[in-house]
DNA sequence: AATCATCGATTACGTATGTAAACGGAACGC
DNA sequence: GCGTTCCGTTTACATACGTAATCGATGATT
C-alpha cells in the first residue's frame, strides 16, 4: 500500500498530470517543507509500486499516475470501516453525529443523497 | 498515534478488561497467528505511549485501557476524513454510494439517523 | 573539448512497525 | 534450598517510512 507522504504527490498528480519532479515540488514544497531529493525519492518509491509511471520529456521525466484516486480513496477508506466500524458506513456517521461534528452542509447533503437512492431503479 | 497491530490488542482491552496477557494472547492468537512474545512487545509499545495502563496481579499484570476507544475511533476517522474527503462526512458517504456500497441496513440507518437529527432541539 | 549545470538513481540514516527470541528474577514444587 | 517454570523486560532484526545528501550521466556553455 501507499503510504501518507506518498498519498500527497499522488494528489498533486490527480489533480494534473503528467508533471514533473519540479513541478511537484513547486506544488507542495510550502505546504510539505520538501526539499527536492524528498520528491524524488518518493516518486521512486512510487514508481516501484506500480503507482505512477513517468516518460521522459527531454532531460526530464513527466510523472502520470496508474493508480486512480478512485481506487486509492476506496481501498484506503474500506480498510478503515473495516477495522473500525464493522465494515459499514453508517456506524461511522453514527459516531460523528453523536460527537455532534455533522456540519449543517453535511446533514443537508446526506439527506440530498438518501432521496437520490430512493429515485433508484426500485 | 497507536498503530495497526496495537489496535488488535486495543480492541480486545476495549472489549473487556483488565486482561492478562496471556487472556489476550488467547483471544488474538487464532486470528492473528502470533507468539506470546509478540503481544507482549506491543503491549510494552502501548504502555510507553499511555495508551494502557497494567497494574499487578501476583505474579502477573492485567491491563487495560487508558486510551479511550471513542477518543483513538475519532482520531483516526477524522484524519482519513481530512486526507480524502475535505474533512467532511458526507463525501465520504456519497463516494460508498456511488460505488454501490451501501447495504440496505446501512442505507435503513442513515435515514434513521437523519429522522433523529430533526427530532433534537431546534 | 573541457567545464558546468541538471536530472534521475543510489545510498544514507533515524524512527516506527511487525514479529519474535533471549534474559533474568521471582514464585512453586519438591 | 534448589531446580524449574512463569512472567515481564530487554534485545533483535527485517521492512517501511520520512527525509535527504551524494553520485553519476547527460545535456548545455564557452
């Protein structure tokens, strides 16, 4: 699996791709406080577990992803549920709604949702 | 932060306590395959991180939990919600949904929940 | 052509993690 | 009392991770 420092190249990458290092690291060197041989070695890293593939583009390498966020976002989140709540999704808002740390947006999207299911081939 | 491994001892603590090792190894063993020795080093881990407390019992201690389970669920969901969904529960669930991965029971829940939120103080 | 600048690749290193084995002292059985 | 058993404590070791520095090749400069 891929791991949280490499989690934020990737989203660099989903966001736009191809890139290169530099470009990366323009994209999350504030935030990160990354020096350039930290990219580089977690693109590497990522190269090596098949997440991203690059083409060279001159002197240069474009990085692309292969893993989809979709994937990632999914493997990552069911883990969770799995280990934490049963494997569902509801005890999860369940906890956050006793913790009361729904957001009206939340609420109001989640009920949006609920009525789209409904609207579903029966 | 607690990891993977010592939450499986977490979870049999927050399930009952105190436990000797030994109980717990018991109750871990089958699934995890693992050695005495190996839940006596995480047991170590999470008495260096407070995480649970061992007081003695004649020639033995029993443990348990200082780490509460809602507090170390919270923590972890919220930081999962942070990193994939802008913090927020309701992308989350929309992303399960459209991955057609709400079971009816989780569906029966959420709207139950949401009939809930209307009934609280206004 | 010799030199310099630029990249990626290789190597480094401390900490965390998973998984144990070895050690050492106290309690128990004789 | 003395060996044996039972625990916890200490030590071990491979892999992963975060974070870089260094090396080496390739292309640009003069």
């Amino acid at each position: 699996m891929i791991s949280e420092a490499e989690a934020v190249v990737m989203e660099v990458l989903w966001r736009n791709a191809p890139r290169s290092a530099e470009e990366i690291l323009a994209e999350v060197g504030q935030a990160q406080q990354w020096q350039e041989g930290t990219v580089k070695s977690l693109l590497n890293r990522l190269l090596k577990k098949k997440a991203v593939k690059a083409e060279r583009d001159g002197r240069r390498y474009l990085y692309s992803p292969l893993l989809a966020r979709e994937k990632y976002v999914h493997q990552t989140s069911k883990s969770l549920l799995d280990r934490l709540f049963e494997g569902r999704v509801a005890p999860l808002v369940a906890h956050f709604s006793e913790q009361r740390k729904l957001s009206k947006k939340d609420i109001a999207e989640l009920r949006q949702l609920l009525e789209e299911l409904d609207d579903e081939q029966p």
